[in-house]
C-alpha cells in the first residue's frame, strides 16, 4: 500500500466516527480505478485519481442507496460526494466473481440475471440517465485534451453505428435502474444469490446494457447467454430482446475503448489500459463485422 493511501486511508477513518477505534489493520480487497478496503465489517471506498472528470459521487450515492434499498447491494453507510469516500456493509462468506468463476460456478449466469431482473424491476430512480451516443461524445471531448491517440477507424465505426442507433429508437424500452458497468468482479456470489457492488457507472438505461454488457465482461458462450436471457426473462426471450442485448456487446466495447484511454491518460498504473482499449475495439468490430450482428439489428428495428 501506498503511503499516500496509507495515508488518506487513516484520514477517512478517523473522520468517519462509526470506523474510528475499530481494531485491526485494514485489508485491501482491490479495484481498478479506485482502492477499496476490509475494515471490520465495512468496507471503505477511496476514491481513484482522475475519476472526478467523469464519475457524478452525488448521483453514484443515490443509486447505490437505492441499490441497497432494492436488496441487490450492500448497505450504504456512509457516502461524501465531496470527497468520494463510501462506506458499505461487508458481505461475509462472498466470493468475488471472475470470468474463470462465472464459467465454474453452477447456475452463476442465472444469479446474476435474477439480481438484474429484481434491480430493473424495482421502481428505483437514479439521477443519472445514462445514454450510450452522448457518453461516446463526453468521453471524446475529454480525450481531446489529453495526449493519447485513438485507434485507428474508431471515428468510422461511431460513424457506422448509425444504424444500431435508429434501430433501438425504433422501438424505444422502457428506463430502468441500471449498473451499467458489470465487471464480474462487481459480482459478490454467496450461493443462492449475487449481491452487486460499485454503482459509479449507474443510470436509468435500457436493461438489455446490464445483460450484453455482462456477457461480454464474463466471456459468455452461446449456452451462457442462453442460461442468462432465460433467468432474466423467465422465459425465452423474443428475437428482439437478444438483438438488444447482443447490439450492446459490441456497444459497451465502443464506449469503454475510450474509459481505458482515458485510464491511459491518467496513468493509472492498475492494467495495461493501451492493450485494455485495443481489445476492446478489436472485438467490436470484430462483433460488428460478423453478418449475424446485421440480423440482430433487424430484429431490433423489426420490435
């Protein structure tokens, strides 16, 4: 651990009164742009370097309030927007989620379709409304005055998702609360059900993001996807549904493409964020290229 986070980490502590006097050293437990904290039954929350030219803490607070008011996410206890500083409720005997675990653990794409499904039925109302086209626009205005390049043809590919565009507003969904940033390890699994954590990225989004987003996040295969749509709907989904969810696969790769440039920029220090990027559009277009991707989006425009 770092001294400054050291540091900032025994400030927050000690301003913090419920945490102050509790015994025992403080355990990191990870995060990729933030540095997250074991201390007792809490888990502490410090904010990453750079995350306030695009994270919203007042909004992230409220929706992670909210989250746990839905049963889906652990206590809040403590949030300053101003600081980024969070507070939650440790979930005991949890197991962290991987892309090897979400391929392992029996019945895992389902719990983690079940905790979406109770999450975007819940009537919650997050402040933020998270809309794919305008966060490709904000995240390249921030780029523009950072020194990092983009990769060739991305400007290409935005210019050619016209179509998936018109075709989700042929038949525009319903809003619903939603994560909008399934990292497996965002996924808490204790058997019987998923709990989900870190709501930075959250907002009232169309609910197939959260499904596409996670396939694409977890690695799923055809028969993981199948499992997934299937728990979520209690049913078969319509060809429709799948087109939503498969268009985002190749939608969330575009937009996070750019969120690993902007780690980039930032020097986080916590991946090789250049590679990180180039995947990402390499398997959007990859996704996009493939003829089936072109019925998907049929079936979308279709309703």
């Amino acid at each position: 651990m770092l001294e400054t986070d050291l540091e900032l980490l025994k400030s927050s502590i000690k301003s913090i009164g419920f945490l102050d006097g509790i015994k025992g050293e403080p355990v990191r437990l990870g995060g990729l742009t933030n540095k997250v904290f074991r201390l007792g039954d809490y888990c502490v929350r410090l904010p990453g370097k750079g995350t306030e030219e695009y994270i919203n803490r007042a909004h992230e607070a409220v929706a992670a309030t909210e989250a746990a008011k839905a049963g889906v996410s652990p206590q809040v206890l403590y949030a300053d927007p101003s600081s980024g500083v969070m507070v939650t409720r440790f979930i005991d005997d949890a197991v962290t989620m991987t892309p090897e675990l979400f391929r392992s653990a029996k019945g895992s794409p389902a719990r983690s379709a079940r905790a979406f499904a109770k999450l975007h039925q819940s009537g919650a109302v997050f402040p933020y409304r998270f809309e794919l086209f305008n966060m490709i626009e904000e995240y390249l205005a921030i780029l523009a005055t950072k020194d990092v390049s983009l990769p060739e043809g991305y400007h290409d590919v935005v210019a050619g998702s016209e179509i998936v565009k018109e075709a989700l507003n042929a038949h525009p969904t319903m809003l619903a609360p939603c994560h909008c940033d399934p990292l497996c390890e965002n996924f808490l699994d204790v058997g019987e059900r998923m709990w989900i954590v870190d709501w930075e990225y959250s907002g009232m989004n169309d609910p197939m993001w959260d499904l596409g987003d996670l396939s694409v996040e977890a690695g799923f295969d055809q028969a993981q996807d199948d499992e997934m749509m299937t728990a979520y709907f209690g049913r078969q989904p319509r060809a429709s549904e799948t087109g939503r969810m498969i268009i985002y696969k190749a939608m969330c790769d575009l937009l996070w493409t750019l969120w690993g440039l902007i780690q980039l920029a930032n020097n986080n220090p916590a991946d090789d964020f250049r590679a990180y990027a180039g995947g990402r559009f390499a398997r959007c277009t990859s996704l996009m290229v493939d003829s089936a991707f072109n019925d998907h989006v049929a079936a979308v425009a279709k309703g």
